[in-house]
C-alpha cells in the first residue's frame, strides 16, 4: 500500500492508539466490560510490550498519521508454542484499505519468526468483518478460551497453525 508505514510501537503512540481501541469498540456497540475496552493496558501498550518477550507490537501510519495497529503476545496459560493476536484495531478513515490484511500477515510472519506455532484470537460477534478476514487467513473456531486474557466478554474464540 503507498504511504503506509508499518513499524514498532513507540512510547508516544500510546494515547493515540487508545482512541483508537476505543473509538472502535463504541462504533461497533461493542465498548464492554470484560474487553479491550476497560482494560488498563491499552493505555500503556508501549510498555507492555516493551516489557514481554516474545512480543510485538506494529504501528500503521498513513501518510505520517497513526491510524491502527494490531500486535502478538504470549498471553498467560496459552498451550506451549501459542501467542496470541491481540489490539487489532484500525481507524474508521483505514477501513476498507486492505490494511488489516497487511497487519495479520505481518503478526503472523513475527510469530513464526518467533519460533510460535499456533496464534490465537479472541473477538466478538459486533466485529464481524474482522471475522470475515480472520476466517479468509484460515482461522478457526474453537470450542471456548484458550489462555488468560482477561477478556470474558469475547464469546469468539480461533486459532491458526503457522
């Protein structure tokens, strides 16, 4: 995609990706206890990752202007070789662009690069385009949880092998 950067999060991205986040989860009725949403971490996504091994985070600007990202982290009590994609979340102007394709594959390609076999998601119905593409990418369902997110009011649950 022309004048899309995509590169690691920074200290200074923090608030804006946290509009972001949320922003979204209001747009889709989805702004829930027991998500992303109410989560203290998503102010703060720069140190977390910054303190997790075998984490990632990337930042997608279009033309010089933040407008998504989307990471992986080994949450806690995910099975041996997982991680999980975790605060994939795009600006309403970044919809539509192709660009949540061009983050999964680059999550993916960081996780395999890491030595991750299997990368796991939670979602929720009110989020169903981004379903489209995670079962487009060839994730798929399972039964319940997997790990400790946090995140009870996500009722989708998918994984991928890489």
């Amino acid at each position: 995609m022309e004048n899309v950067l995509v590169r690691n999060i920074e200290q200074t991205d923090n608030a804006i990706l946290a509009n972001i986040i949320r922003k979204s989860l209001e747009e889709f009725n989805a702004a829930k206890y027991g998500t992303v949403y109410f989560d203290k971490a998503t102010d703060h996504l720069f140190e977390l990752f910054e303190s997790s091994p075998n984490s990632r985070y990337f930042v997608a600007e279009l033309n010089g202007k933040v407008i998504g990202g989307a990471g992986i982290f080994p949450t806690d009590n995910l099975p041996e070789g997982y991680c999980e994609l975790v605060k994939m979340y795009l600006s309403k102007e970044a919809r539509g662009l192709g660009l949540g394709r061009m983050m999964i594959a680059q999550c993916l390609e960081a996780a395999k690069e890491m030595g991750f076999t299997n990368v796991y998601l939670e979602t929720m119905p009110e989020l169903s385009k981004a379903v489209s593409v995670y079962e487009k990418f060839g994730f798929e369902y399972l039964q319940g949880p997997l790990g400790n997110s946090g995140h009870c009011s996500c009722d989708i649950w998918m994984m991928k092998e890489i």
